[in-house]
C-alpha cells in the first residue's frame, strides 16, 4: 500500500511512501521557521455495512490520540456512506497500515507569537506577549488564522503602542535554571519608528472604536 501525506501550511512530514500489509507507518512532522504543527488529519470514508473497512480505519486511528472532528452522511451513486473527520495531535504518529492506500493530511500553522513577530520585524518579550494575550483573551501558540481580523488587529494596536511606550532600547536578559535557560528579545527603536508605530495603532484602534488619544501631542500653555 501506499502512504500520501498532503502538507496545509509549511513543513516537512517524513514517513510516506510504500509499506507491505501490516507493517507500522511513522509519520514524523517538522514545521518550517514560524509556523507550527497542528495536527495530522484522516478521513474516512465507509459505506453501509463495510465493516471490513471500519475495521481497518480503526487499526489507523489506533496509533495516536485521534479526536473526532466532524460527521456527515453521504449519497454516492445511490449508495449511503459516512465521512468521519480525525484530527490526531500525535507527533511522531505511528500506525499499522492495511492493504488500501491512506492518504493524510499534516497542518502547519503561523502562532499568534510568530504573527506578531512578523509585524515589527524582531522578536518580542515575554512581558508585551503575555500581556496582549491575556487583556484580548488569546490562548499561548493561538492559530493566528482561526482569529478574528479585529482581534489581530487590535492586539498590533497593543503591541505597537507597548513598544512606544518603552524605552527606545532594550538589551534582552537572560536567566537561567539549571540546564535550561532563556534569553529575551532585544530591540531598537529610531523617532521614526515611534512615529510610525504611534500612527498605525491610532489608527486601527480607531477603526475598531478603541481610540484613547495614543500618542498626541501635549500642547503647554504659559498661565
């Protein structure tokens, strides 16, 4: 039989190819720089009354943690069948394949961290991730596709206008625990960069009904 693996996103998936019945299959996901691995997806096809078939897509779903994502009944040729829809998170996943070809599915994703990463062109501390994602109720590594254009945007508005509000330059700390360690992110900011960063989150802040002034100008008068 023949194992196909579809690659959604950008990675690479090592396993497919051909195997005799009965044998195990290793698929083995490894995402591109920015993006993250998802999850493997399966589906199933089977017709009234193919228990044989049943019996083999179950062997599959054996292999890993496989979590039923959708149903729907089908009429093909005047014949009922059922699509079932698997997401397994398993990563390295390794099943026993049948004598029918499989073909799956790998999604690689972009994460909300590496999303905003992308808009400012340099890492991001902790301190401004943690703190947009908790005032916008984002979950850590978030599919940045499954969320909201305002959602996004409003969190750019955040992020730019942290980094506004901070010190023009930051030298990234660095602790360690162990043999773990972790270094935060350094930046640099010009006046030009202030000034761009302060106009693009006004403006989307007003586009979604959150402008609080950010970034105007103080106007002192002598009394």
């Amino acid at each position: 039989m023949i194992l196909n693996v579809n690659i959604i996103g950008q990675g690479l998936v090592n396993g497919g190819g051909t195997y005799e019945s009965g044998a195990t299959a290793t698929l083995t996901a490894t995402p591109s720089i920015g993006y993250t691995f998802k999850h493997f997806v399966y589906t199933t096809s089977v017709y009234d009354g193919d228990t044989a078939s049943g019996t083999d897509y179950q062997t599959i779903l054996d292999g890993g943690s496989a979590t039923l994502y959708s149903t729907t009944r089908v009429i093909d040729g005047g014949n009922a069948l059922t699509r079932n829809v698997y997401n397994i998170k398993s990563n390295p996943y390794s099943f026993v394949v049948g004598d029918n070809n499989i073909t799956m599915d790998a999604i690689f994703y972009v994460s909300f961290e590496s999303y905003m990463s992308g808009i400012v062109g340099f890492s991001i501390t902790d301190n401004a991730l943690n703190s947009i994602k908790v005032k916008r109720d984002i979950a850590t590594n978030a599919d940045s596709s499954e969320l909201s254009t305002r959602t996004l945007e409003l969190a750019e508005a955040d992020l730019l206008k942290w980094y506004c509000s901070t010190p023009s330059s930051f030298s990234g700390a660095k602790d360690s625990d162990g043999g773990w360690s972790h270094q935060e992110s350094s930046y640099s900011l010009s006046d030009s960069d202030r000034r761009m960063f302060t106009r693009r989150a006004n403006e989307l802040y007003k586009k979604w009904g959150e402008y609080n002034g950010f970034g105007g100008s103080v106007r002192i008068i002598n009394l």
